[in-house]
C-alpha cells in the first residue's frame, strides 16, 4: 500500500465520527479551523495527501512546513469548507498520533495534538474528554497509517517536534 492509498482509507475511517457525539464546533465556535490574527494556522498533511489538493480547492491555501519533516505541507482554509476535503490531520484533531521511543522499541501513541489547548475547550479533558468511538476511529487509522514507512516516519519526526517543544 502507498501513502495515498493509506491516507484515502482512513480518510474513510474518520469520516463519520468526530470527538464529540455533536457537532464539537458549536462548543467552541470552530476555533480549529480558523487562522489566529496573524493569519497562521493550518493542518500538517501527511505523506501522499497533498495530491488529493491539485488543483488546490477554493478556500485553501497550501504552503511549505518544515518544522516537522522537510518539504511537509501546511493546509489552511478560510474557516469554512467542504467536511469531505478535510485533511487528516483535521479529521483527528485534536488527537494526533505520534511514535516515540520507550524501554527500546518504537511505540505508536494517540496523544492530544499539543497545538489543540490554545484553540479546543476539549484539550483539557485529554483523552477522556473526547467520544471513545472517535477516540478508536483514530487510533486503529493511525495503526493503518503505519503500514506505509513514509507514515511511520512522519509520526516518529512529529513526536520528535513535539518533544523539542517540551510539549509533553
């Protein structure tokens, strides 16, 4: 399986669940999807996503990010677009997987996406604050994701730039 095909299957897997039972925006006004007053903001796509964004949809805009891994794209929308075009990283937020090291061997972790407690009222409850379906939604389209070795190194460099941050 290649890293689109991975992305388009737990696209499915994501796409009838979210971290509430309810539309989880109401809760907070949709914070995720709107940039903050400098404009920035945005979702990390995954390994092979950006080609389901060419040509690029109205309302987006695609820029480089290379905080987590080199070249990795950053998609950000208007505040309002298309639920079936949302990336993946937004269809988890504000969980996220990461891989990291522990007692020697590589871990996969579903951990709440640091960047979510300045914008989701949910962050605080971690993992227990948000729906035990989406929760599992998430976690078996991460182990999904790990199939493809362009995925399991975007995770491992995600939980390294997370770790820079000191965020967990």
């Amino acid at each position: 399986m290649n890293s689109l095909e991975a992305v388009l299957q737990a696209r499915k897997m994501l796409a009838e669940v979210t971290p509430l039972r309810r539309d989880c925006g109401r809760v907070c006004g949709t914070a995720c999807c709107a940039p903050d007053e400098d404009g920035q903001g945005g979702m990390l796509l995954l390994p092979g996503e950006e080609a389901l964004y060419a040509p690029l949809p109205p309302g987006f805009c695609l820029t480089r990010n290379d905080d987590v891994l080199p070249g990795m794209g950053l998609l950000t929308c208007s505040g309002r677009c298309d639920r079936a075009l949302r990336p993946l990283s937004c269809r988890m937020f504000p969980l996220t997987p990461v891989i990291r090291r522990t007692e020697g061997r590589s871990v996969l972790q579903i951990i709440m996406d640091p960047r979510a407690f300045s914008v989701c009222p949910l962050a605080e409850g971690g993992l227990r604050g948000v729906d035990s379906a989406f929760c599992a939604a998430v976690r078996e389209s991460a182990r999904l994701l790990c199939r493809c070795a362009e995925h399991r190194e975007y995770f491992v460099a995600l939980g390294k730039y997370f770790q820079r941050l000191r965020a967990w």
